[in-house]
C-alpha cells in the first residue's frame, strides 16, 4: 500500500473537500483523485461518497481513518526516533566489570551527559564477570563492554583505557598480616582461594605466579571477587584480588604485590559485526579522547 495515498486519504477526510485538500498536499487534485480511487480499489470498497459540493467518508472510511491514523502515527514516532538516534541521542547499553562500577564508569558516564545537554541520552548499566560481558557483546546485549582483554582471536576491537590493582588479602591473624608489601613467593606456603576458570582476571594471576616459576596452593575456587573475600575474611585461604572499597570494611589485611611486576589493563570492547548507534559511537569516541587525561 502507497504511504503518500495514505496521507492524502487522511488529509481528505479531514478537509472533506478535493480542491481544498488537493492545495493542503501541494498536490493536484487530479493526482489526488488518483489516489483515493487507487486505494478504494485495492481495498475493495468505497471510501468516500458525495454529499453537494463536499465529501464525506463513508462507513468503511471511518474505519479505516482510524487505523490509517495509528498506523501514520506509529510510523511518525518510529521516523522521529531513529531521527534522534542519528543525531546520537538515546539508549547507550553499558556492561562492565564490578572493579569499574564504583568510580571509572559513573565518572565517564556522568561526564558525557554534562558535554551534550541538549541530547537526549540515556544509560544503562550492567555488571559481570568478563567472559559473561563479552558473551552479552556477542549477542547484541550491550553496545560497549569494559573488562579484561578479550581473546585475540574473537570478533572484537579492544582498546585499553584504564588500568588497576591487585592486591594479597589475607585475615588479620595471618603470619603475612604486618606486612605492607610482598613478593608472591611469599605466598607460596599457604593455600589460596582463587578465581576459577571463567574469570579474565585468572590468566592474569597466573601469569604472575608463572613469572616466579611457581604454582599456588589452590584451595578452593569461585568467580566473585567479593565471594573470594568474604572466603579469605573467614579463614579459608589468602587471595589475590583487584583492589575494591569492600576490602577495607572486611576483616582483612590488604598488601601491595611489589614483585613480579604487572599491569592490570582494563578494555573497552565492541563487536566488530554489530553496528553501533550514533550516541553509544559518541561516547566510545568521548573514551578515547578522554584516557589519558584522568577523566
């Protein structure tokens, strides 16, 4: 069906006059008649009826003047929004890990929002382990994801944007506990809790324990940072962990790794087979710009 005959059929039924609605559409009113007898042929029946010099709709016509309007109205919010969305307004989907949720993303996000007040931009905010993040990537959950580096060889861009700490947790009543700094040979002699397969962050500690030739005491495993702390805070092991406020309020003591060297790199990913919308490209844009000043 003829989007345009559909919004003269709607202009005619309101001026309920050819001439007059024919000037309203700039169009002619011969091309106009065209139209109307063009729609009343394809559906079947007659749409308007003669009434002196003016034209009424008849039944059938009210009828359908009421869905060609829902239908011409839905259409005008769908046109309007993606509208919006080409000039970078809308919905940005975040996914990022928990270490990143306290301070990085809000700041980042908050940011953003100040440098475009005349867009209509919102966020959503979702936290989870790595692999998890980047599986949500992979199905168009999120437009831009921040967590450990993805593997080289999925379908995605990864850019390192930020960095952050680990640290040796251990309880207040472990032998380790007075110090401010170790070396994780150190470490070596008492069992761990520690990261289980899924998790980025495991490659990464075991990198460190590889660097030093060794393998850690591995008591138990689970996927949360929070979890393993509690677990050490209760007495089932030490661990290693990102750095996080939480740790400050558990019964803990928290010591800097001083060797082996490392760097913890934070990423943010997208999916090179997903097209990114206007606003969530803006901001990965504003990202860029903005990872080396501290923002």
């Amino acid at each position: 069906m003829n989007l345009d005959y559909l919004r003269y059929f709607v202009k005619l039924a309101e001026v309920q006059h050819y001439t007059k609605a024919a000037e309203q559409l700039c169009i002619s009113q011969p091309s106009l008649s065209h139209a109307i007898r063009q729609l009343e042929a394809e559906l079947g029946v007659q749409l308007f009826e003669k009434t002196g010099r003016n034209t009424e709709l008849t039944r059938f016509g009210e009828e359908f003047l009421a869905y060609s309007r829902r239908a011409l109205s839905t259409l005008d919010d769908g046109v309007s929004s993606l509208k919006r969305s080409a000039r970078g307004e809308g919905l940005i989907r975040l996914g990022f890990v928990r270490a990143l949720g306290t301070g990085y993303i809000p700041h980042l996000a908050a940011r953003f929002l100040e440098e475009n007040p005349d867009r209509e931009i919102r966020f959503s905010f979702h936290s989870d382990r790595t692999q998890a993040l980047l599986d949500g990537l992979f199905h168009q959950s999120y437009d831009l994801v921040f967590c450990s580096e993805p593997p080289a060889d999925a379908p995605f861009t990864a850019v390192p944007v930020e960095h952050g700490d680990l640290v040796l947790i251990v309880p207040k009543s472990h032998p380790l506990s007075e110090k401010h700094s170790v070396d994780l040979r150190e470490t070596l002699p008492y069992p761990m809790v520690y990261f289980s397969e899924a998790p980025g962050i495991r490659s990464l500690i075991d990198s460190l324990y590889e660097a030093i030739g060794a393998k850690p005491k591995i008591a138990c495993e689970t996927e949360e940072d929070q979890v393993i702390a509690g677990l050490v805070a209760n007495g089932f092991g030490i661990a290693i962990v990102p750095y996080m406020d939480l740790l400050e309020k558990l019964d803990l003591s928290v010591i800097r790794i001083s060797n082996p060297p490392y760097r913890r790199e934070f990423f943010m990913v997208s999916n090179n087979n997903v097209y990114l919308p206007p606003a969530a490209d803006r901001f990965r844009k504003f990202v860029l710009e903005n990872r080396n000043s501290g923002c």
